[in-house]
C-alpha cells in the first residue's frame, strides 16, 4: 500500500495520498492537487511525496481508487467536450450569420439557442455549463448591436476593432493594476467580468476569447508577484503572511478562496500558521455553507498533524453539521482522541437539527456515562432532540436532570421545556413549567402561545397574548405566526383580521413565514367572511383576505373580479392576495390571467420576493409552461428550498423526470438541503421515468435524513417501488412505516394492481378495513384497475355495489371507467355497453374510448362503431378512435 501511494503521489501532481481504512477491503485515498500554484511560470508543481497513514476515516475527502478514475475521466471528458464548444463558439463570433438564431423563439430549453445553417450537428446553448465565461457577454453584446440597428436577428460584430480595444485595455490594466477593482474571487456569475476600471467601467475577462495571447501568462505572474512580495517566499516567515495573520484577515473579510488559497502555500513551503488560523477559515467555511472548502482545510489539518487538537477537531464537527453533513461530523468526533462538554453538545446538536432526535439522545446518554456533566447547552439541543420524535418520558427524565444540575431557573432552559412538553402533547406540564418561571421574556410566552395552538386551544392562546401584551412584552414575527395559527384552529376570523390590522399599523414588516400564514388561515369560513366583508367598511386587509377566500375555495372567477373591483377602488393588492391568486390560476390551469397577474406583481414591486416567485414557478408549471416557470426561476436572485422544490415539482408535474432529478443534483451542489416535500416530489420523479437506481439513492438519503418514518415519504415510496417494478421492496417499506394512513394503504394496493396481483390487492383491501381504516375514492379506483386486470368480474361488480351502497362512496368517471374496462376486458361488451348508458352522469370520452377498445380487441364491429360515433362526437379530433375503428374488421389482436 505505501508502495502505491507513493507512485499516485509522485505521478499525480498533488500534494500527497493518504491511506485510511475506512473499509477493510477496499483503500481510499486523499488526493490533493497543487499543479495550479506554479503552472503559470512553467515549473513542475510542488510535490510532497510522503504517504501518512491514517486513522480511521476523518474527512469525506478520502475516496477510493475506482471512484478516484472514474472521476479523472468524467474530467478527461469534460476538458475535451469544452474545448470542442470554445472551437464552435469562436466560429459562431467569426460569422454569425451562418447560424440560425433560435434564442428568442425556441419552446424547448432543450432545443440549441444556435444551429449551424449548413451543418446540422453544430450546436451551441447560451447557458451550457462547459461554455466558456466570456460566452454571454459576447452574445448579449452583439444582440445589443442588433436591436440597435432594428435587425431581429444577430448583428455581426467588427471583430479586429474589438481585438485592437480589448488589448488597449489590458495594455491600460497592467500599467497600473490600482485603478481597477478586482473581482475574481468574489464574482458568482462568470458573465461579471474580472477585473473592472474604477472610473469608467470597463470590464476585462481573463477568459475573453479576443484576448492577446500573452494575458493569461501576465496575469498569472502578476499574481505570484502578489504571493511572493520581492521573493521573500523561500527566505523564513515572510511579511505577507504574516504567520497567518493575512490569511485570517481575508476570510474575516470574506475572501474564503483567497485565504484557502494563501494556506495552501504556507503548508506546501512548510511554514507553519497557528491553530487560530485554522479555526478562523473552518469558521468561515460555516459561515459560507462551504463545505467544499472546508474538506481542504481539514485536509491540510491531518497534513499538518494537528487532527489530535480538541479545538480544531470541535471546530471540524461544527463546520461539518453546519453544512449538512451529519455523517462527516460524526466521523471526525469518533476519531478525536478526547472529547469535552462542548464536542459531545457539538455533535448532539448536528443530530437533533437534522431530524435524528433519538441518536441524539444516545449520544446524550453516552455523554452521561462518560461522567461528562452536561451543561446547559447540551440539555437544551436534548429537550430539542425529545421534542423532534417526540419523547416525552426521555424529556421528563431531563428534566428531572436540569433540577439536580441547578439549571431550572435559567430562561433558555425552561424556555425549551415548555416547547419540549407542548410538542410532545403534554399540555398542562407545559403550562406548569411556564406558570413557575420567573423570568419570562417573548420566547417564553411564543412557546405557551404556540403550544396552544397545536393543540387547537386557540381561546387560551389569544387570552395568553393579552396577558403578554399587559406585561408590556412586546410581540416579534414568531409570535404573530403562532397567534394567526391559533385564531384559525378556533375559525376566529374577526380575530384574525384585527390582529392583521393591529400587525400592518405596528409597521411589522413581514417575512415569507408570516406570508404563508395568512394564506392558510384566511377565509377558511368563506359565508362568514362574506357577511364581514359586507358588513364592515372595506379596507386593504378586508379586500385581500377576501380574494384570498374566494381563491383558497377555488372560486376563481370571483376572486379575479373582486381583485380588478380592487384595482377600480384604487387599492393595491399585497403579497398574500397575489400569492392565494397566482396559486388559483395554477390549480385552474388559467394561463393568461396568470400572466396579467405577473405583469401587475412587476409594477407592484413584489417580483423579487421570494414567495411570490416560488408561486409564480408553480403557476407556470402547473399551466403547461415550464419554459416560463425556468425563466423565473433563473432569475431568483436567492433560491430557497421551497424555490428548488417548486421548480423540481414543475417538471415533475410536466412529464420531465430526468430534468427533475437533475435540478435536484444541481440543488445539492448548491449547498441547499432537501426537505420532506422535495423528497417526496422527486420520488414520484423517478417513479414517473421507472428511475429505480436514483429511487434507491434518495431512499438512502432519506434514511440519512432521518425522514423515513414521515407518512408521505412512507407512502411516495411505497409508489415508487412498485411503480419500478419492485413489489417486494414495496411491501417491505410499507411494512416497515410506523404507521399507515389511507394513502399508504392505497398505494400499496395500487402496486399490486399495477403488476397484476389482483388477488394479493383484494386480500390487502380486507386487511385495511378489519384494522379500522376506511377506503376512499381513489382505493376503490386501485381495486377495482386490480380486478380488471386479474379477470375478477364477479368480485369486481361486487365491490363497485358495495362502494356505494354500503361505504357512502361516490363513484366518479374513473370509477366507471373502471367497471367498463373489467366488463370489456372479460368479453361482456353488451353488458359494458349497457353499464354506461345507465350512468347517473354523461360519460366522457375516456369511458367510450375503454369500450372501443375491448370491442377493437375482441373484433365486436357494432359496438364498436356505436362507441367510435360517441368518441368524435366528444373529440373530434381524437386520432386514435380513428385508428381503432380502422382495424375493427381485421382479426383479433391481442386478446386479453
């Protein structure tokens, strides 16, 4: 092994390989690559040719050898792909007008921005991740040119002026590099240019493909004369480093990079920088979700021996649970040699805040037995941890350990036990908790508010905000959310509007938690709205909540009309009354009021809100335009989850699983954590494409996140085994949940339908009932496709009669529609025929459509034709009624 990491290191251009038996099959290895320090000048990189063995794993960067390949290839292949595209492009700028310009017209993101006139396999896309960084300001600069010059196409641009202006420029930058600001280490978006003149604004890349051919090389030796200063490096400590004093003043300024990058150096010229310096970029790392960065920094820590420091290794487990990687943190805390108070809270905390309340607990126990005494942190992140699951008996074993510790008194402590016990439903301890408290600041009364709340206590909750208010506590965000929440579980709509009112006049400006809020509570009673509205003078608040009720209701029509009134009256609409409307246009599919609606956000100044663009994501969507839904979501200055997840959940919704399932990659490399919504979303993704092996990894996933156990992820993932093909690993999730409610049932019921089981859904079906649990519509509509599918007419008939007559179940046209396949399926046209002209409703075209084809399939031309004649009269346009009718008279086909 020593004799293989020593040729990696040596032919690798890194800085070393590590070994670490984190398998005992299977080597990993640490690779780290410095060939970019001294590649500007020519020199060989700088090589450190030791191979360190490890302890066991300490950092995720530690990969195998197979994966290591795989990923050099994936590399291989990107560097060629790339500079293929660079070829392209500089013949796209040499004569643009050999291209056609599909930019502004194209309905398909997936269809080139540009393709060649001549050659229909040269291609190229304004926003390919392999484009070079001076693609898009070259594109948008001469489409500029062309609307300047009222050409609707592409101008062509005078390229040898360009080169001579664009080496002026460079000419101008290196004589005094003062005079521009450099932004190659802070620029998010490579359109932005690197370097920009202070004065007049002119913008350098260092990319730019008009560059003269001596830049990069100058560049870069500009900027080694910056690390150097005068030649100083190889020479003892020098003055720019400042034994790490420069290298902790970038990051405080926010150069991560910048300061990662100095580090790097110090440590390959074996200067030697203090543990503060680490502990300044790891805090950095946190600060900036970066955890990329943060694996370099461990990684040079363990080169640098300094993994057995107790406050860099507590630093290490912060910067990894901070940025949602449970797994490495609790690695490195596993490898530290010691642990104190604050490593054990540390690592409790990651835990508890990622929904993995009972290993918390554990490790709160393991903490207890080490003789460690918890303080009053770490009995805090454990009522948390109690309240998460919940654990009541472990939450009052806790706090019979706060008394004995003496931290009862304090606030935060009993702050989170009244929290901890109204989360896990003992109301009145936490009452007692919060009666005995002596000092009480607005997080307490929130808590008892809120505990009220959940559990429908809405009288005592607002009787409690009085009291608060008598107090002279003064309410913030939480407590307005809490105390809305309450109003609505007592349907207090009076309530609810003052309260609003009493909000807008205290100048409380309002966040997307609060937003949602009053969405969700308000005109949950619609009559009794209506009579408030008719009754009270109409303001602002009572003419949003009630174009909010209207559409909450689904009354579209009505709440767009009393939105244009609004208008007519000269009051503006605000952020709710847009939400709940844009949300109405969705679920109705109303594309072009929807449209209006985001005009009229534009030039109300709510476009940039991050609610108000998730929900516009949604309408799109939702309206068949993912085109527009991508567009809005790409112009999301800050993406939040419930952004990801509204754009995942568009192309879910739109047939596009493999989109979806790549926005979700993206997402995750964007540092951005997947909720149980996005999980649930991207299951029916892979389930919508029978993406079985993406299923499983997000199944892993899931596991890691300690969301298994949620009903809709239980159940989202009982739909997409089956819908996979895999009934079996079904079955198992489904046994495995905690507990089933109607939809997993039906799912699980739905899965054998889908594979033919008829048999196995009947049996499940009675299983359900005897437990207690009551079918509903869509249940009956899985038994009843499984009944068909098995030839089970008789018990089919039975369970439709029943359905109705002894359940209270509606039929619907997908329960028809049903009953007519099982007839058709089994031969009995007449009887078929017969069931859908007794339907108490006027069948649509899929019934007939189902009975045309089981007469098609068992060659029945009459009834056939008399089902074709009933298809067009509905469709006329419906392609394949004609194609069935087509080969009514050949034999046979098929036949089921």
């Amino acid at each position: 092994m020593a004799a293989l990491a020593a040729a990696a290191a040596a032919g690798g251009g890194g800085i070393g390989l590590c070994w670490s038996p984190i398998h005992h099959e299977t080597a990993h290895f640490l690779f780290f690559s410095y060939s970019h320090l001294s590649a500007a000048d020519g020199a060989p990189p700088p090589q450190f040719h030791s191979a360190l063995p490890l302890p066991p794993l300490r950092i995720s960067l530690v990969l195998s050898a197979r994966r290591q390949e795989a990923w050099r290839a994936k590399k291989r292949w990107d560097e060629e792909q790339a500079w293929r595209t660079k070829q392209l492009w500089k013949e796209f700028f040499s004569d643009p007008s050999q291209w056609w310009d599909n930019s502004t017209n194209k309905k398909n993101r997936r269809f080139p921005d540009f393709k060649h006139r001549v050659n229909g396999e040269k291609a190229l896309w304004i926003d390919n991740r392999l484009n070079p960084p001076w693609v898009h300001a070259r594109v948008a600069v001469i489409m500029l040119q062309g609307q300047e010059q009222g050409q609707s196409g592409l101008s062509i641009p005078e390229t040898s002026g360009d080169v001579v202006r664009v080496e002026q420029l460079w000419q101008e930058f290196f004589s005094d590099p003062s005079l521009w600001w450099d932004n190659r280490s802070i620029k998010k978006n490579p359109k932005y240019p690197d370097f920009k003149h202070k004065s007049t604004q002119d913008g350098l890349w260092i990319e730019g493909w008009l560059n003269p051919s001596w830049v990069k090389a100058k560049v870069a030796t500009m900027a080694l004369d910056q690390i150097q200063y005068d030649g100083e490096l190889r020479s003892g400590v020098p003055d720019s480093f400042g034994n790490g004093e420069n290298v902790s003043k970038l990051c405080q300024e926010g150069r991560l990079k910048e300061a990662l990058h100095m580090l790097e150096i110090m440590v390959q010229q074996n200067i030697q920088a203090p543990i503060n310096t680490y502990v300044c970029l790891l805090k950095g790392c946190t600060r900036k979700k970066a955890l990329v960065e943060g694996k370099r920094v461990h990684a040079l820590i363990v080169l640098r021996g300094l993994d057995s420091n107790i406050y860099l290794g507590n630093t290490l487990v912060d910067m990894y649970a901070k940025c949602s990687s449970v797994l490495n943190a609790r690695q490195v805390f596993d490898s530290m040699p010691e642990h104190n108070v604050f490593s054990w809270t540390t690592i409790i905390s990651a835990y508890a805040n990622h929904g993995q309340g009972e290993e918390a607990i554990n490790l709160f126990q393991q903490m207890q037995q080490t003789g460690i005494p918890p303080n009053k942190v770490a009995f805090v992140v454990a009522l948390k941890a109690c309240a998460r699951i919940p654990a009541l008996e472990q939450g009052k074993q806790l706090h019979l350990d706060i008394i004995k510790s003496g931290f009862e008194s304090d606030a935060t402590v009993g702050n989170t036990l009244v929290d901890m016990y109204a989360k896990c439903g003992s109301i009145e301890d936490a009452c007692q908790v919060f009666n005995n408290m002596h000092e009480r600041d607005v997080v307490s009364w929130n808590a008892m508010i809120a505990g009220y709340a959940q559990h429908g206590l809405g009288k005592k909750a607002i009787a409690l905000y009085e009291q608060m208010k008598e107090e002279g506590v003064q309410p913030n965000n939480v407590t307005h959310v809490v105390l809305l929440k309450a109003c609505a579980s007592i349907a207090a709509l009076e309530q609810d509007k003052q309260l609003h009112l009493d909000i807008i006049k205290s100048g409380f400006k309002s966040d997307a938690n609060f937003e949602r809020t009053l969405v969700d509570i308000y005109a949950k009673c619609i009559e009794d709205a209506q009579q408030l509205f008719n009754m009270h003078k109409q303001d602002v608040v009572s003419w949003n909540a009630m174009i909010a009720g209207y559409a909450q209701h689904g009354l579209v029509k009505e709440a767009l009309a009393l939105y244009e009134q609004m208008k007519q009256e000269g009051l503006q609409a605000d952020i709710v009354a847009y939400v709940v409307l844009l949300r109405a246009c969705g679920s109705s599919a109303s594309l072009e009021q929807g449209k209006q609606l985001h005009l009229d956000i534009i030039r109300s100044g709510f476009e940039l809100d991050a609610i108000v663009q998730s929900t516009l994501v949604d309408m799109y969507a939702k309206c068949g335009c993912i085109e527009d839904a991508h567009k809005v979501f790409n112009n999301m200055h800050e993406r939040d989850v419930v952004s990801w997840t509204a754009m995942i959940a568009g192309y879910t919704q739109n047939g596009l699983g493999k989109e979806a399932l790549a926005l979700h990659e993206e997402m995750k490399q964007k540092g951005v954590q997947p909720d149980i919504v996005t999980y649930v979303v991207l299951l029916k993704a892979c389930a919508s494409i029978a993406a079985l092996e993406q299923g499983k990894r997000l199944h892993l996933d899931i596991i890691k996140s300690g969301l298994e156990l949620h009903l809709s992820v239980g159940s989202t993932l009982v739909d997409m085994y089956a819908k996979c093909g895999c009934i079996e690993e079904a079955r198992q999730v489904f046994n495995n949940m905690r507990e089933q409610n109607v939809v997993s049932w039906t799912a699980m019921i739905a899965g054998y339908a889908q594979q033919g089981l008829g048999k196995e859904a009947l049996t499940l079906l009675e299983q359900m009932q005897r437990e207690g649990m009551k079918p509903n519509e869509a249940t009956y509509v899985s038994v009843l496709s499984a009944c068909s599918h098995s030839g089970l007419v008789d018990r089919g008939r039975h369970l439709f009669d029943s359905m109705c007559q002894d359940h209270g179940v509606t039929p619907t046209m997908d329960h028809y529609a049903c009953m007519v396949d099982l007839l058709g399926r089994a031969g009995c046209l007449a009887d078929a025929e017969d069931f859908i002209t007794r339907m108490p409703i006027e069948p649509n075209a899929v019934v007939w459509m189902t009975l045309l084809g089981a007469a098609r399939n068992h060659g029945h031309a009459e009834i056939g034709r008399r089902a074709f004649d009933h298809v067009v009269k509905l469709e006329p346009e419906n392609a394949a009624a004609y194609v069935l009718l087509s080969n009514m008279q050949q034999p046979a086909r098929g036949m089921r």
